[in-house]
C-alpha cells in the first residue's frame, strides 16, 4: 500500500508558509505501515496540480491532497478533482445548509462563493468530520482513490484520524498492527546509546518482532523509539512491553519520560510524589525555565515561582561559583516559600574554568545538593540547554 | 528563469523531520524573481531521486538538491547526480585532504568513507562555501543546472547566498532587482490593514512599481511587506522609501519594526532611548515575557529581571484587577531597582469581567498607566500573546 502527498497552496511555494501538513501526514503514515515515497507542494495552478496528482496516482495507490478547498476562486482543488474523475460536479444541499447556518449563527453575511465548499465531484463521497466550512472528500478512481482535506491543520487532523487513515488501514487489507513506543532519554549521545543498545539492535534485526530508531530532539532530548509490529493489538503491545522491560535496566536513569512526557512534566510528577514544591532564581537561563515549568503547570500549585536576574559575568573559582549558586537557591525557596530551591550559575571561562561551564545547586530542606556539567559554550545553547540540565539534575535528585 | 528544489532524505518522509529547508529556498527564489513551480520530498532511494531530478530538469532550467551529501551509505545524492552528467566521479584530492586536516585538528579518527564527499562528478565544479564537510555541487547539464547542498540549515544557508542565487541570478540574465521591507504592526486586523490601505493597493496595481502583501504571524504581528522590482539597486530602494513615507502615515504607531526587528527589540530600543530600565512582575504570562526580554538584552543591561508568581485566579472587579497590576507593576520596579515596572493581571471572567480581559500596569516614576486589552480567552494564547500585548502597551506608554 502506498499513499503520496500532495500540498497545494502558491504561499507554500513562496516560503510564506511552512508546510508542517506534510511532516505530519507522513509520520501517520509511517506509523500506519503504509509506505509513502514522495511528497510534492506545488501551487494554485489547474494543469500543475492536475499533473501532479496524476503522477502520484500512477505510482502509488493513494494520494493525500492537501489544501485549496477554500472559498476563493484560488481554492481549485475540488475542480481538478472532479475533472480528473470526468463527471463534473453536484452541489450537495444538506452542506450548502450547514454551510449557510455556520454564518448565520456567527451573524455574518455570506458571500455566495462559499457555498462553492458544498459542491463535491460525482462519484465522490464527503467526509463526515467537519470542523471548518470546507468539507474534506474522498474520491475512488477504480481501485484507486484520491483524498482531499483542508489545510488548517486542525481541520486536516480530524478528517485524517476520523476517516482517512482508518480508510487507508481498511484498503491495505492486512490486519497488521504498528505501535510504537518512545522512551525520552537525557544524558546520552546518539551513538553512546547505539553503543549500550547494540546486543537489542541486533537480538530485534533477527527476530524481526520490533525496531529500534534514535531521534535526536534537541533540547528534548533524544528519542528512543521503539517500533512493534503484529496481527493484533494486544501483541504489539506485549511486545513494546517486553522490550521496554529489556532497555530500561540498560539506560537506568538517562530514560526520563515516555512518549510526549517531557523534562518538566516529569520533574513535576517526582516533586507531586513527594509531596514537595519548587521555587527556581534564574541568571543563565533568563526566564525559559519558568516558562516551561508554568506552561506545565498553569496553576503553579508545584511550581511556586521563579526570578529572573541579571547576573553580572565573573570569572569564578569553582567555590565562589558554588556559594553563588547556594545563595541564589535557598533565595528561590525563601522569596517563594517552596520546599525545593533551583539555582544554575554559569561562570566565565578562565584559567580555572573550562568553558560551558554550569554550577547547578538543588537546595532541599535546608542541605545542598551541587553538581557541575559541561555545555557547549554558546550563549543560547546554554540558555536552552541549561533548562533541561538543570531539571534533569533535580529529576535524579529527588530519585535519591 | 525556472527552478525546482527536491529535498532528499527518508527522515524527511517519514515525518521525522520538518522540510524548513525548502521552505526557506522557496522564499529566497521568490525575493530573487525566480518562478519556482514545485518541490519534492524524496528518500535515499537512488531510483527515485534520479526519476525526480530528471522530471525536474525536464520542465525547469535549474534544480536545488539539498540533502544527502553526508558520508554514509544512504547519502547519494553525488552518485545519482553523476549517474545523470554521464561522466563518473572523480576525488577531489584538495578537499579530501580538508576533510582529513578537519578531523585531525579536533583530535578525532576518521572513518575512510568521509573522504566519499570529496568524490565530484566529472564536469560540476565545487562551491566554494565549505563550512560542513561536504562541499556543495554546480552541476552544469547543457544549458541547464542541477545545484547540490549539505541538509545541514546553516551550511545550506551559505551555499546558497555565496554561490547559488547569484549564479541563478546571472543565469537569468536579467539585470531586474528585487528588494522587500517588511513593515512589522500589531493592533490591527489583515482586513483592518487591507482596508486602511486599500488606495495604496489599488495604486501600486497601476504603477506596477512594487506590490504590499501581508502575513500573518501569530504572536509576532502582521507583517507588511513592501516589495519592488527595479533595473538598479539604487531604484528599488527609492521606491521602497517612498511607499514606506506613504504608508507610514496611514499606519502610524501600529508599525512597532522594520524587517527583523521584533516587539521585545523595539522596547529595548525605547528605553535606551530614553535611558530608562524595566523589570515586569509576571503572573499571566509566566517567565515568557522575561525569556523573550533577555534572549534580546542577554547583559541584561536595560531589562533588569523579572518575576514569575502564581496569581490565584480570582473574579476581580476593574478597581480591584488595577490596584493588584499596580501593585506588582510597583513590586517589580523595587525589587530590581529599575526605572519602570510592568505587569498584567487577567482576572477570571465573570458578570462584570469579560473573558479574556487583561488589565496591564506600566508603572513610571511614581506615576502608572493603566489599560486593558481582551485577548482571546484561552489559557495559552493569553500567555503567548498577552507578552506582545503588555509590550506594545508599554512601547505605546514610552513613545507617549
């Protein structure tokens, strides 16, 4: 089964816009099983997308049409569409009423080419999620078939969970089951990782059950996917289990999190455990940190509160660095009345001092935890990777 | 002039990574006046990558191929273009002998497959930019160009100014120069924007000497973009002067920026101006108002510090909601010595609080100024744009 994606839109084209539709789209179908070999953007032109779409349906067995089915006379789409399966075009009432109630109720007058959204090819069928204006469609070409959604992301999101990849999944006929699972790690290089997990790389290349992949995300950390396929879903799921088991004593605590469980979110659940809350003084890392940890905890029950200051730039010996980073740490618990205090201090490079050098200070109940790393010795990698540095260093603390 | 980009890469079809690569190109050929029609994602397959080359030199005069130059065995975009030119590959022996005197000066051992990125098909010339490993590749076919470069953004970036756009630009042997300035507003609609300026719109349609367009850009505003089109260099930037006196006046203090400039970069520049420091008192907004304000002003040096309280959502009457922003707007200026305080209070909806309602402080030598705004009321665009809003209110508060 193969499935190709075709995104159209003149502004794609231009740069104006970053077509995060395709990368999308194409991490679902992987997930899916389905093979997807090309993705093309190409713009608000008849021929051109007629062209492209024919080719995508000649080598593959569906294609994803992305975009242009709008209001506008640039919105051309479902035009190509009804031409390429050479039947013309119905306009399908109960969806020029919907269409036509949605600006009612909003108190808006309509202008008469929105209904141009309820006219649908014949021998096409609408798709029944319909969370903007434009409906989606799905159009069979003999045993083919060619998919159209909006390009809002949202819109697209619904109508490929809802209809178009239970539809793919149906016509790859198999009963196969892909599920993956990603372990989030911090502390580890890609290829220290590839290291430690080379015995399951290779245990996994013979029995062919799962896979393993590396994704480096940046200050995320870097993802360690693992890839399960089988004929059900409770198979693939024993198998994410049983490997899972096999890798966590391998990686111990560089593992922090799984899926979309990021640093915060697990320093957060450790200090929720505990029953304890957080206050963090920020010099290095200017503001970020808290607005992770708030994005993360939008009531602040856990995370009580930070301050942003100015930090003049000293060369520090490694003891003036350290009672800095005390000082600003038990600041942090007594101005917010936490039980846990942060605190990170880059000292300038010097003799003394290797450059990149972050002094971190957790201040617990009234006794010192410090540790010393080294990060690249770039202003706003430091900033941004401070953060996750020094929550990584309060996550294994609190873990004793 | 015509050219395509095919950005190669499994990862990239695989969702794995987003194409910000193409993106970017598309935007620098549309600046340049260089029509391109599609873009191709491909994987590291070789007859795949050839087929859409080929399709692509068939219908342009020129095609960007950006990824797969690295060492390993999946990079092939050297061998499929080679395959294409007819002629074989030869190694450059003064690259190879670059990559070997890279490695050795950062003390590493070189695997011999690196020294395959000195392989150049027979007929292309390298590109000089060589900050990578790879050098990117001119790749003449007859009267048309196949152009390869490293995935790798930044020195995709280098290559692609240094070498590629003026070679395109030569080649498209039209002396015309295209500039853009972008206009940077906040505090009106695109539709406000375009009605505003619809007499220049409909003018520059007669003259042909240059056109507006708008973007949208989230919590950085809207942008106006100025583009004209011009036999010299020294006509453009006359006429880009001109339609910027002519707009100006129209807009007025909703440009807060030209072209880079950001809301954070226009503050900044206010408060030296008038030799003034800030530091805000966050609740609202969470720390991203102090990680944008020292991502500008890393010293430090104007913006102060900021802090980040937890502000119990409550139902707050107007007297109340401006006595509490004052209060933190005070806070903040005492706390950290500054000359002006900021903070923003959004009390919870209610009989007498719209939702969404945002009471802003900016508190000046003894004396406040108080507005409020409503933003739309979701948790997380009141954060993100609740820090554009306070910003442009204080920018508006200094310019008096």
């Amino acid at each position: 089964m193969r499935c190709e994606i075709v995104a159209i839109g003149t502004e794609l084209l231009l740069g104006l816009i970053n077509d995060t539709n395709s990368t999308w789209i194409g991490e679902q179908l992987a997930v899916a099983g389905i093979d997807s070999h090309f993705q093309v953007k190409v713009g608000d032109n008849f021929e051109r997308i007629e062209g492209c779409i024919r080719t995508a349906l000649a080598r593959s067995d569906a294609v994803i049409c992305c975009g242009g089915l709008g209001p506008t006379q640039d919105d051309i789409t479902r035009d190509v569409i009804a031409h390429i399966m050479g039947n013309g075009m119905v306009r399908d009432d109960a969806i020029a009423a919907e269409i036509e109630r949605r600006f009612a109720s909003r108190g808006r007058v309509m202008a008469a080419n929105n209904l141009r959204q309820a006219d649908v090819p014949v021998g096409a069928r609408t798709i029944e999620q319909m969370p903007g204006t434009a409906p989606g469609l799905v159009c069979p070409i003999g045993n083919k078939v060619i998919y159209a959604v909006p390009g809002v992301p949202s819109e697209m999101r619904m109508m490929m969970e809802g209809t178009i990849l239970p539809d793919l999944r149906a016509r790859a006929g198999t009963a196969s089951v892909i599920r993956s699972r990603t372990l989030r790690t911090w502390g580890m290089s890609e290829s220290g990782l590839a290291e430690v997990l080379s015995d399951r790389i290779d245990a996994l290349d013979v029995s062919g059950h799962a896979t393993l992949a590396f994704q480096a995300s940046g200050i995320e950390g870097l993802k360690v996917r693992i890839t399960a396929k089988s004929d059900d879903e409770q198979t693939a799921a024993a198998i994410l289990d049983q490997e899972e088991a096999l890798i966590r004593p391998i990686l111990g605590s560089v593992i922090f999190g799984i899926d979309d469980e990021t640093m915060e979110v697990a320093v957060l659940k450790q200090l929720q455990a505990q029953g304890l809350t957080l206050a963090a003084v920020e010099t290095l890392t200017g503001g970020v940190l808290a607005s992770r940890m708030t994005a993360a905890d939008p009531s602040m029950a856990t995370f009580r509160g930070g301050q942003v200051l100015a930090d003049a730039d000293a060369a520090l010996a490694d003891t003036e660095a350290q009672a800095r980073a005390i000082d600003q740490a038990e600041q942090a618990r007594k101005v917010f009345g936490a039980h846990v205090g942060l605190a990170a201090v880059a000292p300038l490079a010097s003799e003394e001092q290797r450059p990149g050098t972050v002094v971190m200070v957790a201040s617990i109940a009234g006794d010192w935890v410090v540790e010393t790393t080294i990060l690249q010795p770039d202003r706003n990698r430091m900033r941004n990777y401070g953060v996750i540095s020094v929550l990584d260093f309060l996550r294994k603390t609190l873990a004793g």
